[in-house]
C-alpha cells in the first residue's frame, strides 16, 4: 500500500477496508493528515528538508479503561516520507492490552540517522 495523504478517497477506502465496523480507537482521514503535519514539524526540528526522504511515522492509539479486562482493539497507521509527499503504507487494526500507552514513534533511515548524530555533536562508531 502506497497512498499519498492528500488523497481523500483512497484514503477513506483504506480505512474502511482495515476498521470495518469498529467504533473505538479509529482513525479518520483528517487524524492522518494530522499525523503527516507532526511527522513533518519533528523532522524539520533537526533535519534538513532534503534527508526527510525514507523516514516513517508510526501511530496507535492504547486508550483501555484501567477497569478493562481483555484485549482491545486500536487502529495502527504508518506513514512514509516519499521525495516531497507522506504516503500511508500501512493501516491495520492490532491488538493493545490495558495500560498499554499510546505509540508515536519516528524512524529515521541510516543516511539521515548520521546526520542528526552529526548535528547534535556526537559521533558515535558504527558496530561491525
């Protein structure tokens, strides 16, 4: 799956293909559109423009009252940075346990990783 997040009907497709009837911990297309913005301020925190190329955005929602005994459901999103756009490549609901916490997590590739270690002053030695 590979789709630009300003496509509003593909997007409402895939949706509706991975939440079905669920009505709790869901996504919408506007959520998405969303995360892209806040996947896009962390990487121009500390990345030029030009290195945002590969980079992912993970998202689930873990929201289960402290009173909930069972496995939950939530809907999980990952986005990719392509050469100018975010692009959804995956959108599955997966199970979470109570007080599990909610995820956002960037992943930066390799090249644009020793960039920021760079930036930031450090230089680490890769392990062989």
């Amino acid at each position: 799956m590979k789709i630009d997040v300003s496509n509003i009907n593909k997007l409402k497709a895939a949706l509706q293909t991975a939440q079905g009837k669920a009505t709790a911990r869901i996504l919408n297309v506007e959520d998405i559109q969303e995360l892209a913005g806040n996947a896009k301020s962390e990487l121009t925190k500390f990345l030029p423009k030009k290195y945002h190329q590969g980079s992912r955005y993970i998202y689930y929602e873990a929201d289960l009252a402290n009173a909930y005994k069972y496995v939950g459901a939530t809907t999980y999103i990952q986005l990719e940075h392509g050469y100018e756009k975010w692009f959804v490549t995956d959108i599955s609901r997966i199970e979470i346990y109570p007080r599990e916490p909610s995820r956002s997590r960037l992943i930066l590739p390799k090249n644009s990783q020793q960039l920021v270690l760079k930036h930031l002053g450090l230089n680490f030695a890769e392990a062989a």
